[in-house]
C-alpha cells in the first residue's frame, strides 16, 4: 500500500451527516401537525346555564348586564332594547356580563359580542346558574 491510500482509508471525517436529523426532525413536526389538528377538532359542544362555581363579581358602575331571552330579545338591566340601540348603552363600561338562555341562537349572542367590540369592551362575563 502506498502511503496516500492508507491516510485515505484512516482519515477523520471532517462533516457530520445532517441527514438523520433532518429525518427525525420531520418525523417530530408531522407528529405536532397530526395531534394538534386533533385537539382542535375533537371539541364537545356544551350547553352552559348550569355551572358549581361562578366568576368573581366586578364593580357595578363599571359593567353592564346584557341579557339574552330564549326569543333573541335583547334586554339591558331589564329594559327591552334592540341591537341598534345597544352600542350608545356600551359607552364608559369595561365589562360585559352575556346571560343567554339555553335556547337562544348563537348568531344573537355573537351579534351582542360585535357590538360590545366595536364598543371597545374587551372583558365579557358569562352569567351562569349554580347548580
């Protein structure tokens, strides 16, 4: 053997193969993509009115109780309104206390929450029954 083929043979190697971590960080991400898609897919739909515990309560002056009846009435602090009206009754309030029946449409309590948006109210409460 000539002296160049055994430095050769007995070389160090000077790069470190990228190929099998390239290969387990691929694996790892379509296992992320795979149970992150079913995490959020697998959701249960609830119905609310009925809860053990309920949220701490704010100041009064600072909040306003929007009420939700099975009809999609809208009411506020027990006076009949219309959704036109609501946006003048949201001016200097923080937060927002939603008491939606059981029975009344999503699309009516997603119209209410709209409104307190453009409002600017950015904390809302959901009002429950304790069981």
């Amino acid at each position: 053997m000539s002296v160049k083929t055994a430095d050769l043979e007995m070389g160090e190697i000077s790069e470190i193969n990228m190929t099998p971590f390239v290969d387990i960080v691929l694996v790892l991400l379509v296992i992320f993509m795979a149970t992150a898609t079913l995490i959020t897919e697998n959701r249960i739909g609830v119905t609310l009115p009925s809860t053990q515990t309920s949220d701490a309560k704010t100041k009064e002056a600072e909040n306003i109780t929007i009420s939700i009846d099975a009809n999609s009435t809208i009411f506020v602090n027990e006076s009949r309104i219309n959704i036109a009206m609501l946006s003048s009754l949201l001016k200097n309030k923080k937060v927002a206390i939603l008491r939606a029946d059981a029975k009344t449409s999503f699309e009516s309590v997603v119209a209410v929450i709209d409104e307190c948006k453009k409002a600017g109210i950015a904390k809302y409460q959901v009002d429950t029954n304790k069981k």
